[in-house]
C-alpha cells in the first residue's frame, strides 16, 4: 500500500495540468463570421458582440478587433461571443435587423435586446462596465457565476 501512494500522486500531478488547459480552453472568447448566424442561437446563454463593417480593411473594424482580442479572457468570464460582419452584400440576418451605416459595434444582453450601439470602437473594459451593470450579470455575480 505505501508503495501505491507515490503511484497514485505522481499520476494525479500529471493529469491535473491537462484538466486545467481544459478549463482555460473551454473560458476563450469565441469569435465567429456572423453570415449564417441567427441571435436566436444564443439566447439565455451568450452576450453577442457583433462587430459590423463595410470592409475587413476598416480602421474602426481593425482597431475594435485588435481591442477586443487583447482582453478576451474578461469577456468570457461575461459569457460573451464576438460575431463579425465585414461583407454588406451579403444582407445577413444581422445586417437586416441592425441596419449599420459603415462601422457599428452593438452588445446584445442574454435576453435578446441591445444593450449598446457604437459607431466607433470600445476597449474591453467599458464593455464590461455595461455588462457588470447588466440586472442578469449581477444576479450572475451574486451567484457565484
């Protein structure tokens, strides 16, 4: 039996690391092309940002991109998906119910409703103030969650 010991912990110090890459993997901001995306998908579970432009060569778009990947770990803990849009002639769902003019940068709560709409691009951090102060958030918070 105390031959066993050293067995077991030297195996559990060896799968633990692989549990934790789990965790940290499945906390990642998952960014998306919003073309075949109904926001219905992600009701009571997801907070869609969406990221819409005329072209993927947009400053705006470009600058809203580099921001939101700098701090994306924030925006999971927040339960948020990014989804972009950079093609108007493709009319998506989501250009037909958002009606951008150029850049726009819109946050969708939980529920379904917009929460924000920017024409200009915002860092990570006051996207989250809007979203701690979001009711749900805050029940989310008490919770533990």
């Amino acid at each position: 039996m105390k031959f066993l010991t050293p067995i077991i912990f030297s195996i559990s110090l060896a799968v633990a690391p692989v549990f934790a890459n789990e965790t940290i993997a499945s906390k990642e901001t998952i960014i998306k092309e919003a073309a075949e995306i109904s926001l219905s998908d992600f009701l009571w579970t997801h907070r869609p940002i969406i990221v819409l432009a005329d072209s993927p060569d947009d400053p705006r778009f470009i600058k809203q991109m580099s921001l939101l990947r700098a701090d994306s770990s924030e925006l999971a803990e927040q339960d948020v998906i990014i989804l972009t849009d950079t093609n108007p002639s493709l009319k998506s769902a989501l250009r037909e119910q958002l009606r951008p003019r150029g850049f726009m940068l819109v946050l969708i709560g939980k529920d379904g409703g917009v929460k924000l709409r920017k024409p200009f691009p915002w860092n990570v951090r006051e996207i989250s103030r809007v979203i701690d102060k979001m009711p749900m958030r805050r029940q989310e918070i008490n919770d533990g969650g």
